[in-house]
C-alpha cells in the first residue's frame, strides 16, 4: 500500500482479547499492537483521526499531525506512546464515574444470563 501511496484506516478500542499489556490511564490494559506492526514493517506514521458527536448527526472531525516513530522503537514503546495520545483526546472521567457504572450494571434491565 505504501509504495502505492494508499492510506490503511484502523479503529482502535480498548476492548481487544489479545494484545500486550500496555498503560492507559495509569492501568494496564490489554491493547492492540497492530497499528505499531504495521509502523515496524512499513515505516510509516499514524496519522491520529478522532470523530466526535456533536449533536444528532453532526460530526467533528479532527485530524491531527503526524506521528513519525523510529524504526529502532519496539512494538510496546509504539504501543505506549500511542496509548498517550489516546488518552490526550479522551473527555476527563467525573469522580462518579465507577459508581455510576456499577449501579448500571447492578439493575435488572441489564441481562447476562446465557
């Protein structure tokens, strides 16, 4: 793709059932490495996109700066550092935030019965 100068989109999420265990939020959470493979085998950079919900079906759209990583960078340096970035664009977590999860979880319109 790259020497056909195409671009590859990936969207990421913290919920992946393999990967290494890498910081997010001062917590290590399992993530992804492909986004850090696909820099060690290409050379390329990630190129951050966020698309936010402003309203309805309105959309912000924000594309930032390349990120450009030495190829003598490990996949779980690539990994942290991309973590980093994640977190910059995340919207800061209210106090309430686990509480108010738990209760969610707790009531009886949730099901997880099999």
């Amino acid at each position: 793709f790259k020497k056909n100068n195409f671009s590859t989109a990936l969207m990421i999420d913290q919920r992946v059932s393999e990967g290494i265990l890498s910081k997010f939020f001062n917590q290590r959470a399992l993530t992804t490495t492909i986004p850090a493979q696909l820099v060690k085998k290409f050379n390329i950079p990630v190129v951050p996109v966020y698309i936010e919900r402003i309203e309805d079906i309105n959309f912000k759209i924000t594309i930032k700066k390349p990120i450009f990583f030495s190829q003598e960078k490990s996949i779980s340096e690539i990994t942290d550092e991309l973590n980093i970035e994640l977190e910059k664009i995340s919207p800061p977590v209210d106090a309430n935030f686990e509480k108010i999860s738990i209760e969610l979880f707790r009531t009886k319109q949730w099901n997880f019965s099999n």
